[in-house]
C-alpha cells in the first residue's frame, strides 16, 4: 500500500506489475500476485495493475476509505512532532484531540487542536467514539492510560513506550520501537569474517 | 528478544519455554524451536530456556554485546524525544552525534551531546567510523543526508521521513511510519458485519 502511494506519488507511470511491486516491497511476484488475488481481480497479464484503482480498491478493502480520528495521548517532544507529523494526510487517519497531564501543555494548540487534560480523556474518547489512540506517555503511565482508553471504547493502540502492554484480546496493540528496528539492522553489521 | 528482556524485566520466573514465547509473540512454538535451533543448543526438553542466559546468547549471535554508537540527523522535537529516549539504554545503542542545518538548534546539549551543524556530517560520521544512524529530517531533505552518509560509510539507516530512500543494495534501511502501523490495525475496525 505505502509502495503504491509512492508509486503513485512519483508519478512516472499509471500501472504497475507484481514483478515491480514485489522487487520494491522485497518479496515475490508470486506472493504479491496471491495476496491481491484473495481480494479480487485487479490486474491483468500482461499489463500489471493500474496504480491509481489499486490504491482506490485496497482503500475499501482495508477500510481506509473513511478518514479515522485518532486521539493522542502525550503532549512531549515525541507527541508534538507526531501532532504534526505530515505522513497522515490523505493516508486515512486524522489526530482531532490531544491530551497531557502536564499544566505546561494542556492549552497548547498543536496542528489546530487545544491540548486537553487528560482528566477528560474517559469522556471525550466516549462521547467522540474514537477507536484509534496513539501513545506517547512515559513508560510508567502508559497501562494506566491504556486501562482508561480501553475502558472508553478504544481497540486500537500504537506505542511508543517502551513496556508490553496488557490489554483484553480483542484489542490491538502496535509497539514503535526504535531499538527493535535497529537491532535487526545490527545483525547485518558484524564482521565479514563472522558472516556465514 | 525484546520479548525476553521484558520477560526478564519482569522477574517472575527465571526460565521460559518456546510455548510461552510463542504465545507471546504470536507465533508457533514450532518456529520459536526452530529459529533458535539454527544458532546452536540452547533450551533443554521439558526444562526450556534460561532467560539470560538465552538473552546473552542472542545478544552475542546479533553482535549487540558492544554499544554501537548512532548519529542522529534532525534535532528537531522528534529528533530530541529520540536523543531522550530511555529505551536504547542497555540495549546496544547510543547516539553519540547529533546534527542539524537550523542555527537555533546548533549548540544546543541534548542529553549530554553538543548539535553540530550538518555541514560536518561527513567529516565526523566518516572520522568517528559510525555505521548506523537515525533520521529525523524533513521529508525533502532525507535523500540528500542518506547520500552523505552513505559515502561516509554508514550501512543502516532508521528514517522517520515518510520517503522512500534511494541507496546502495549493501545499506539497509528500515522505516518507522506510525501511518502503516495504523492502516494495519484499521484493518480490523470495519464493522463486524463485514468481516469474515
């Protein structure tokens, strides 16, 4: 999908092949052309896939087509770029309120939204039906924010503490780790004389 | 392995087996034995894995016994809530360098490391031989720092910079987007109606 917006953002061409895709994406033209299939028929053999009704289809598929709000909790450093961060337009998601315990945030505007005390949070996620939270509170009050939000209706949860955090089975936790995303790189990065 | 550290973290037990670590992890026990039967003997059958002695074992088999030193690009907040962040300690990183082009960051201590103007990134990264950095530059500017460090010998790239980067096949680089993590889990908030 990102690959796809990039291809379509580069704007070179109109359509795309499983070959492209694959070779871009680092897996096989094969699987790329599996995983489409599951949901449809969307290419043809021989002229690949146009990029543009991909995109469109894979929106739908994926629920994306709607623009799902999304509340932040943590008004730092961390959260202030991510109040700004410009990869959400037209991607599907919007930030519409922010919280902080912190008197020195709480009346910032950031992106064009107040920041709020997180005292309210329970009653705004609820009253705003809001499903999607990003976390970017210090580790030691990330379960309690967790706790609350989850309580609020909220089944969708990104990370950036550094901490596992428990929640019921029905909700999704994605964890934002730099040091998981460099430790993979890390291994790439021992002597030649030790790779096999 | 960072589900092992937590394990150890938490400090309730001091052996762990591969059905646990499978639970954890959202994977087969299967798998967890035979991912780790390629590095060597490591768990014995009907007693599992010894936390840390399994934690010092990968630590060794990812070459994360030495604290790779990272430079870090972009001083701005997102830039600074990483130069903060609590996670790379003991974990096998340490940003050591931090750069950027705007004269109010310039000079700035982020904690404990002077911001240097980019205009001597080549110099330092290549003097200092650091082989992994974090970038957390504007999205128009990350192509042009990547080809920098590139030439001065860095080989793994984190980049926040929704953009995908153009290197040489030897550099690894691994993207940080909140956007896919999010479509990702959005996947499973369509309407229960709908899903199969």
């Amino acid at each position: 999908m990102r690959e796809l917006c990039r291809l379509a953002d580069e704007g070179e061409k109109t359509t795309t092949s499983s070959q492209e895709l694959g070779k871009r994406l680092g897996i096989s033209s094969a699987q790329i052309r599996k995983d489409l299939s599951r949901f449809g028929e969307f290419g043809k053999q021989g002229t690949g896939y146009h990029i543009n009704y991909l995109i469109n289809q894979l929106r739908q598929i994926l629920h994306l087509t709607e623009e799902w709000p999304v509340v932040l909790i943590g008004a730092g450093y961390l959260g202030h770029a991510l109040a700004h961060y410009h990869g959400f337009q037209h991607r599907g998601f919007r930030v519409v309120r922010v919280f902080d315990n912190d008197p020195v945030h709480i009346g910032k505007i950031m992106n064009g939204v107040k920041v709020q005390d997180v005292k309210e949070l329970y009653k705004s996620v609820l009253a705003d039906q809001i499903k999607i939270a990003i976390l970017t509170v210090p580790t030691e009050a990330a379960q309690e924010i967790t706790d609350i939000l989850v309580e609020a209706g909220v089944t969708s949860i990104l990370t950036y503490a550094p901490i596992q955090l428990k929640a019921p089975s029905f909700v999704n936790i994605s964890y934002s780790d730099p040091v998981i995303q460099l430790q993979q790189m890390a291994y790439y990065l021992r002597p030649q004389s030790e790779q096999s």
